[in-house]
C-alpha cells in the first residue's frame, strides 16, 4: 500500500536535511535530493519495523479532535 506524507526539507552546508511532517521523529539526509528521498523512506521503514518488534507493553490509543 502506497502512503503519503509531506516531505518538509532545507539545505544545510551541502547536505538535504528533512523530516516527513506527520511523522515526528523520522529524519534524515543526503547529498542529493533524491537520495535525501530514499533515505527518509528507509529511516520510516525502520521505524515501522521497530514498532512491530519492540511494541509498547500497554500502550492504548484513542482518537481525539483538536481545534486548528
């Protein structure tokens, strides 16, 4: 299943530094956009496998509305 997100990304001395925005915690970078692209989609590969592995004992989840 395909998924999107947004990627927000800035250069930083050389480098495409960015984070998927509805994703708090997935970062990462490269040296070329594209690659920049690849590696944040490997970096929520490997966050989503962690998950699966290392579930947090207990942890319940409700949906809530927030006022924007």
């Amino acid at each position: 299943m395909l998924r999107y997100f947004t990627l927000e990304y800035w250069e930083d001395e050389g480098w495409y530094v960015g984070r998927l925005k509805e994703i708090p915690g997935v970062f990462s970078q490269g040296e070329t956009l594209q690659e920049l692209e690849e590696n944040i989609r490997e970096a929520y590969q490997l966050m989503k496998e962690e998950e699966e592995v290392f579930p947090h004992a207990g942890v319940k989840k409700k949906e809530i509305g927030v006022e924007v």
